[in-house]
C-alpha cells in the first residue's frame, strides 16, 4: 500500500476521491493511511451530520477545512409526533456563527427540525458571499424577516426550500427584497406559509428567472392568477399549485388548461388546497408525463381521484389522503405499473368510526399490480396477517413498510390474534428491508422474527407493542445494522437495554418514550457508555427527587464525539460518567 500511496500525486488522488458520493465510502479511504486521511480530509466538499450534538462544529471545522455543502439534523424524529418537548434544542446559530469565519465559500447549507432565528438568517446572508442554496425542512424560530435578509444579499441563490417549516408570517413582501437584477432562481418553495404573499413581487421573480424549474406555493396564491405565473414559466418541472378553487368561471378553466398544456417538462405536482372538482380537468393534458404526484393536502373524493390517476401511466411517486379509498387504489394498481412509493395518509384519524373505504384490499391490490413498488407508508383502520403475507409474497423487494393501525393494539380483524405473523412474513420475505414501522397487536414473538430476518434494518419505530423486555432484546441482538431505534408506549426496560449496551455504540440514536426505563439504569448507561450521551428527559421535575426505580418519562441516546451538550434546558440531564457518579 506504501508503495502505491507513493506513486500517485495527490492531485490525481484528489480527483479520484472527487468521484465517490457517498459519506460511508469517504470515510472508508480516509481510513487506509496517513496520506489519504489528509487527502480526503482536504477535498472534502460535502458534509451530513445527522445529529447536530454528535459533533461540535470546532470539531468538524478542524476535520474539514474546506467545506461548500453541509446538512444538518436537529430534534429527534418524533418530534414530528410532537413527542419532543418545547425548547429540548436543536439550535442552529452556533454552528452559522462558527462556519461563518471558517468557511467563507460555504454555498449550501441543509436543515431539518432545527431551531433557525432570524439572526441565523441574517449572519448566513452577510457571511457567504457566493451562497446558493438554503432548504429548512421542519424548522423553526424565524420569520419572514429573516427570509427577506437571505432574499436581499444572497445574488447567487439558486434554491430556496421552507419545506413543512413554521414560519412567522411578519409581511408578505419579504419577496421583493430580491433585487430587480437577481436572475438565478432554480427553485423556491413557499408552500409552509400561512399568509398572502406580494403576488405582484412573485410575478416579477418568476419572470426574470429563467432557469425556475421547480415553484410550490402556498395556500393563499388564488387559482385565477395560477396561469400568469405559467405563463411566465413554460419550463418549470416541478409545480406546487396554491388554492385550487375559484368562483366557476369558464376563463378560469381555460387559462389554466392552455397554460399547463404549454408546460410540456412537468413532472411533479402539488398542493392542490381546497380543491373544487370542476378545474382538475385542466390538469388532465400534463397527465402522461407525471411521475410524482403529492395530494397529501388536497380533499379530492374517490371518483375525481381514480379519474386523475387512471390518466398518470408513469406515476413513480403518490402521496394522497385516504379519500382515495380501496377502489381508488384499484385503479392506481391497474393503470400505474412504474409506481415506486406510496403514502397514504388519514383525512381524520381522530374520528372513532371509519369516514372512507380504506382497508388492508387496497393495499394488497397495489402490491399485485405494481411491480417496481418499493416504498409504503400505509394508514388504516384494518389489517389482517393473511393480508401482511400476501403483500410481503406480492412485494419482496420492499426497502421500506410503515404500516400506521390508527387504534394501537388493533389485532388482525378476522381471527383477533396478534399480527405477529403477518410481520414476521414482512422481514422474512423482504431481504432489502431498510425501514420498517409496525403497529396494531404485538407480541415479543414479532420482535423475535424482526431480529431473525431484519439483518439489513437500518431504522425501526415500534409504539404500543411488545409483552415485556425480550422484544427489545429480540431487536438489540438480531438487527446487526440497525443505526434509529424508536420506541413510545412499550413495556420496555431496564433489563435489554442493559445486557445489549455495547449494541448502542455501534448505533446513530435510540429514543424511547413512556416505556419502563429507570432513572436507575439510566445512571448505569451513562457510567457503561462513556462515548455516548444518555440524555433523560423528564418534565416533571429531576429525577433525583423520585425512587431511581421510578421510571423516566423520556430517554434519548445518541453517538457524540463532543461530549454533553451545554444548550440542556432545564428539564433535561445527562447520565455521563462522571454525573452518574456525583449523583450516587
């Protein structure tokens, strides 16, 4: 290796490493040598922190001098659940503050369910002078103010993403802050907001950005000026309607009509608020060349669905409420062979009786008729094991099943056993598995067919499953690439999160909530596990003032190279070694 190390300049190295994407292959050279290890540290460009506390940001800095690109994650995944308290952290100004002066030729910066002030905004516009990309997705803590400073000073951005976050809505014309001589624009997407904004000023920008390929907007743009902004944009791929519903007006309908039919590159739809049925036709044109398609906002009744899916043949991607019931999903699996990835989402989970016709049948017909899928995120109010394992037979090649019971501890409808069975079935038969969710009645015996047949699970949420500590041990022992577990409402404990402590070090985060987890063993974690941060998370005061047998209200464990933390709000403690130690 010496020898070959020597023969190439590292210029050549350089370039070589340039072609590999991934983070795990990066990381990989960078482990053969000394010389490498330099090498690769200096080149690389691109930088995925999946949780913001398992680095410092002075430790990545020194790593990585000359970073462009960067991604970073904040809050734990339930927090999309709102099982994350408010002010746990998740704060992103330390880090701008430290890339500013370290990296002045940042050009992309990424966020997910982080807290992103206004300040955060403004000292990104002020400190990168060829910025050109910015996606906060599931963020909060700004402002339209703050997006107005990116808008004003950012002359090079090319993507602006606000996906699902929550924005305070200040002033609809933070938009015009984009100057008269700002031509860059790519993408931009508004959809999160809640407020109108200056149409007058979105018109202008779309106008004179001539590369625009991808436009959501938000509730409030009116269906009546949709086609203006068309027009001014014949070459987008990628559109978010805003309201689609207008007082009938035929000149409505056949604007819209001729100026979607000139959009001859769309591929993706969206948004679709407040749909009145009369102006889908003018959607119908641009049909065949869709392949993805995202209704999860759009109250659209079964016959108006199969009519507008029954006219997509190359449909890859549907996101759709369960207004689409088992007949709509019939007509998916009949007219949409290349289907990849289906989400179907409740209109009302809170309702006690079922409002829409939305069984485990659909399911099974778009597993028989839709070959290449590979990807479900399912919600219903029924599941039976002989439909698990018809569906795992139909579809082997599955790399993700989330399957949401929207009643926890709903056993198989026809023979009232547990679904143990029907998802043993799911991991056997689905080698490729990577991400799976169960729900409804489990036993430990699920968990046991999870840890025999899930080698290449990477992610797994259990909720109200599982008999006592052996399915968690089931997991702990059997998932060999297992990097998310998450866990709310199981009888969970002390016991397997004990015996399989060195299996938390080789994992990214275990997160569990309202489980059987004492503040006891929580303190033993934390004197076991050095190089992990065992965060306990209880609203109800410390844990010291409870018996240590008292069971801990949330607990979250996660790789840090850092070392605690030093944003902990008050109602969070780590169990590092040495506090475990103190508090004994």
């Amino acid at each position: 290796m010496l020898k070959m190390e020597r023969s190439f300049p590292e210029e050549v190295l350089e370039h070589v490493f340039s072609f590999l994407q991934s983070d795990g292959d990066r990381n990989s050279i960078s482990l053969v040598c000394k010389s490498w290890y330099e090498i690769e540290r200096w080149c690389r460009r691109r930088i995925f922190v999946g949780n913001c506390y398992a680095v410092s940001p002075r430790i990545l800095i020194r790593r990585f001098p000359d970073v462009r690109s960067i991604t970073l994650k904040g809050k734990p995944h339930f927090a999309d659940f709102n099982l994350v308290p408010e002010g746990w952290g998740g704060y992103v100004y330390p880090w701008i503050a430290a890339m500013a002066s370290a990296y002045p030729w940042l050009e992309e910066i990424r966020l997910k369910r982080m807290v992103v002030t206004d300040e955060s905004l403004e000292l990104i516009a002020k400190s990168f002078k060829n910025f050109k990309l910015l996606v906060l997705s599931s963020c909060e803590g700004f402002s339209t103010d703050g997006l107005a400073s990116i808008a004003a000073n950012c002359r090079n951005l090319r993507e602006l993403d606000l996906h699902e976050s929550d924005v305070e809505d200040l002033s609809g014309h933070w938009l015009s802050h984009f100057p008269d001589t700002y031509t860059s624009l790519v993408s931009l997407n508004i959809a999160c907001l809640g407020s109108e904004v200056s149409f007058s000023a979105l018109e202008r920008l779309v106008g004179r950005c001539p590369n625009l390929r991808s436009l959501r907007l938000n509730r409030a743009v009116p269906l009546d000026r949709l086609s203006n902004l068309l027009n001014r944009a014949p070459q987008l791929v990628e559109l978010g309607t805003g309201a689609f519903s207008a007082e009938l007006r035929s000149d409505v309908l056949s604007n819209l009509s001729s100026a979607l039919s000139a959009c001859k590159e769309l591929k993706s739809l969206s948004g679709f608020w407040d749909v009145v049925p009369t102006y889908l036709p003018a959607v119908y044109s641009i049909c065949p060349g869709i392949t993805s398609l995202n209704l999860s906002y759009a109250i659209i009744q079964s016959p108006d669905l199969i009519k507008l899916v029954s006219q997509c043949p190359n449909l890859q991607r549907l996101w759709v409420l369960d207004y689409i019931e088992d007949v709509g999903l019939d007509a998916l699996a009949a007219s949409c062979k290349d289907l990849r990835e289906l989400r179907v989402f409740p209109s009302d989970p809170f309702v006690v009786e079922a409002n829409v016709s939305l069984t485990e049948r659909g399911l099974i017909s778009v597993s028989e008729g839709c070959p290449k899928l590979q990807s479900v995120l399912y919600f219903c109010r029924q599941m039976s094991n002989d439909a698990l394992m018809t569906i795992a037979r139909n579809q082997p090649n599955f790399t993700c099943f989330r399957l949401c019971i929207i009643e926890p501890r709903t056993p198989d409808y026809l023979t009232h056993e547990p679904l143990d069975v029907g998802f043993g079935a799911i991991v056997e038969h689905c080698k490729d598995l990577r991400r799976l969710s169960v729900s409804g009645l489990l036993t430990d015996r699920a968990f046991e067919y999870i840890g025999t047949y899930g080698k290449r699970l990477e992610m797994l949420s259990l909720a109200f499953a599982g008999d006592s500590d052996l399915g968690l041990h089931h997991v702990l022992s059997g998932c060999d690439n297992l990097r998310k577990l998450e866990i709310r409402d199981c009888p969970f404990g002390d016991k397997a999160l004990l015996a399989n402590a060195a299996k938390l070090e080789t994992m990214r985060s275990l997160w569990m909530s309202s489980c059987s987890v004492s503040y006891g063993a929580c303190k033993l974690l934390g004197q076991k596990l050095p190089r992990l941060n065992v965060e306990v998370i209880d609203e109800r005061g410390h844990p010291e003032s409870r018996p240590e047998s008292c069971p801990v209200e949330k607990l979250y464990i996660y790789r840090s190279v850092a070392g605690p933390r030093f944003d902990m709000p008050g109602f969070v403690w780590t169990m590092d070694e040495n506090s475990a130690l103190r508090l004994t």
